[in-house]
C-alpha cells in the first residue's frame, strides 16, 4: 500500500466531525478541527477527552482552510446539502498535497453527485466515509469508492479504520443510503405503513415495538422507539432523498412519505425524544410529587395515553424463544412480523449487487450499524431460507419471483446463505459458488 494515514483534517465539528476528531486524536493522530467560526468549534473540541486535545489544531474555513495541506486525510462532515458539500470540497481541493485522501461523511447524498465536474485528481482520491453515530461506540464504518478512486486510497481507508480507530469496515457502492440506511430505513418507513391495519385490529403500538425487537433478532426498541430515537424530523429527510434517488421500480418508493397520522405528528413539532414534552410515539411526564409517567400515543385515536404492557398472548413462549419463528405464526403478532420484518428480508435479499457484492458486507453492515443480533441473511440462515421462499410462493402462486439472492440459493441447491468449509466459515456468492468469509 503506498499511501498511509497518520494525520486527519476535520472539516465540520458538529455531532459527526467531533465524533470523528476525537477518535482521531484517541488513536494517536494530529488533528485539525475547522468549522465556520471559533464557537462552533469549541462545542466539537467538548467530544475529545482532556488527555488527547494536546493533538489537536483549530481554526475556521476563513482563516486557516490552507493548513489542510498538512494532514493526509482531509474529511468532510458539514451539513447534508449538495450544494454546500461541493462549494468546500471546491475551496479544499486545490490546497491539499499530492498523496492526501479526502472524503465525505454524507449519509445519504452519493459520491458521483459530489465528484461531477470536479479535478481529476479529486475524483482519484475522494471517497464516501460513512460513520454511525455515535462515532466513539458505533463500530460501522462504511468505504464508498467513486466510480475513478484509486485502489489505494480504499486500501489506506480501510487499514485506519480497522488498524487504528478499531472499525468493521463494510464495503458499499455508490447506491442511495449505500448498505446499513438502505435497508434499516426501509424497515423504519415501511414499518408506519405496514402496521396501520394491525392498530386498527387493536394492536398497541407497545405490542408492535415488542414483536419487532428481541423475538426477531432487533434491539427493544423495536419500531416507534427507533424511530422516536433519530426523530421524525430525520425519517422525513431521508424519505425525501429516497424518493429521488432510489432506483425506478424499488419497492421503497411506496414508503418514501409519512401515513397521515406521523405527518400531522412532524407538523406539529411531534419529533421523538428531542421534543422532549411533546414526545413522539412515545414520552415520559414528570408529575406534581415527583414521579414520572410513561405514555404511548395512540395512532387510532391520535391522544396521549398511559403505557400498557405488550400483548403477546397469540404468540407462544416457544415462538418467542427463537429468532424469527414469530413471522410464521398464525397470530396478529406473526403476521405483523412477517409483513414488516419479513418484507424488510424479501427486500434486502434484492438488493445484491445493487448496494454491496456479497451477503457478507451486508450482514456486517447490519449488525455493527443498527445492533441486529444477525445480519439479514444470518436470520434467514437461522428461521431456513426454505420456508420463506415456500411462503413467498405461497402467497404469489409458484411461479412467484424470488428477490435476487434467494434465487441463487434455489438454483444453487443449498439450504442456507454460509455454512462451515474445510478451512473455516464460508458464504454463497452471487454465482452460486463459495467463498471464504474475510476474516
């Protein structure tokens, strides 16, 4: 590898860019901290321990953009707006060195949108650098390449992620939301639409979060307090930059806006846990002696009231007991699980190679990105891929078709996604043939 990572400039020092700063600084790197005025940043500067500011250099765009030129990284972590992305990136590029890399932190915004029109030797060194908030615990980091990145700048990204900020690196391509916001988005937007007949047959809400969190693999959260965790405010933004981007056709463009019930909740500044009394789906009220009470908005009804314990007396304790098993039960809760944590497997397994090269990347976008207790095609190994591609035919008639990775494990004859090799774990690749899962 001939290009090597030691030093990072950080333009932006909101929530991201501290992030990324301080785990910079953490592993040992100089760092240059800019953002577009003195207190702006001082507020990232509160993201790096005491004992790491030593490596630390400050300044603003204005005053001192041309000290990036000393740094080999340069990484841009300002506002998701095209425009505004590109006008830095467009002051920057002329005064960084030859050899430096540099990149954006966008979520969602692609590389090419970035890179169009800009120097060849930009469009060389640039890559996406998706990290997951918050930077100093989420292990995600995932490395976008553009269409004419050199080979090396990948490599040299993926070794300081890995070697020295401790990352899983996951490997994405230049696609809308790239891997872990792809799919766990879609299972956030399609999850409003697709639990609205199970409310109106009395489901609560708490019932819903609980089928879809432990007994299919997803932390407690489940839906609503996910959601009420990044905020309405944000799912609105990202369904806005789907239905832009996403591919003509995708089933995600049937849950690109709000059902009318969270959309009169964003209107009214009903966002989740930063709206703090208003609340979300969700809030917890401080009372006149002290005490706090927990209460769940009613989609139905549209009011405010008490929480109530999850109902989950159609669902078996053995069914509970196992990963997955929930979606093939007969009960409301079953079929709530298959429709939205079943529709959000059927997705993914269509989305290689649109958005990675193998189930591996994936899974481990998942995993680190979002806290499953599988990846998606892990789950799918755990519940048998067989029974989900009977009941997809089930429900289409026979000739019912597969999303793309289940028809490679029809046609390949296998029973599941990996399986134990002669040398170690290995995964089904997209021509039927097995590979060794990277270490």
């Amino acid at each position: 590898m001939s290009r090597r990572i030691e030093s990072v400039a950080v333009l932006g020092c909101g929530t991201m860019g501290s992030g990324i700063a301080a785990a910079s600084a953490a592993a040992g790197c100089r760092v240059l901290m800019l953002d577009v005025d003195a207190e702006a940043v001082e507020r990232g500067l509160q993201a790096v321990d005491d004992e790491h500011r030593a490596l630390i250099t400050t300044g603003t765009f204005d005053d001192d953009l041309a000290a990036i030129a000393d740094y080999d990284w340069i990484c841009e972590a300002i506002v998701e707006d095209l425009d505004t992305k590109r006008r830095l990136f467009g002051e920057a590029e002329p005064l960084r060195r030859d050899g430096s890399v540099i990149s954006s932190n966008t979520s969602g915004i692609p590389l090419r949108d970035i890179s169009e029109g800009m120097p060849e030797r930009f469009q060389r060194d640039v890559a996406i650098t998706h990290f997951f908030n918050p930077v100093k615990v989420m292990k995600l980091f995932e490395l976008v390449p553009g269409e004419r990145t050199e080979p090396d700048v990948i490599e040299a990204f993926a070794a300081f992620g890995e070697e020295q900020l401790g990352k899983g690196v996951v490997h994405a391509k230049d696609t809308v939301n790239f891997i872990g916001n792809r799919i766990g988005c879609f299972f956030m937007l399609s999850g409003l639409h697709l639990a609205k007949p199970f409310l109106a047959e009395g489901v609560t809400p708490e019932t819903v979060d609980a089928v879809l969190g432990k007994p299919v693999g997803l932390p407690p959260t489940g839906l609503y307090g996910l959601i009420d965790l990044i905020g309405l405010d944000v799912m609105d933004l990202v369904g806005k930059n789907l239905a832009v981007n996403l591919p003509d056709g995708d089933d995600g463009h049937a849950y690109t806006s709000f059902p009318d019930v969270e959309q009169r909740m964003l209107e009214r500044g009903q966002l989740g846990r930063k709206a703090r009394a208003l609340g979300g789906f969700g809030r917890v009220q401080k009372l006149d002696d002290g005490t706090k009470r927990k209460e769940t908005f009613d989609l139905v009804a549209e009011e405010w009231r008490d929480a109530v314990e999850p109902d989950l007396a159609g669902v078996s304790g053995d069914v509970l007991g196992a990963i997955g098993e929930v979606m093939f039960d007969e009960s409301l809760a079953g079929q709530l699980a298959w429709q939205v944590f079943g529709g959000t497997l059927r997705y993914t397994a269509g989305l290689i190679p649109e958005i990675a090269d193998d189930v591996v990347n994936v899974d481990n976008a998942i995993r680190w990105g979002f806290n499953w207790a599988h990846g998606p095609f892990e789950l799918l190994d755990e519940v048998g891929p067989a029974r989900v591609i009977e009941r997809i035919r089930d429900e289409g008639g026979a000739g019912a078709e597969l999303p793309a990775m289940l028809q490679v494990l029809a046609d390949s004859g296998s029973e599941t996604f990996y399986r134990d090799g002669p040398d170690g774990r290995q995964y089904l690749g997209r021509s039927g043939a097995w590979h060794a899962v990277p270490d």
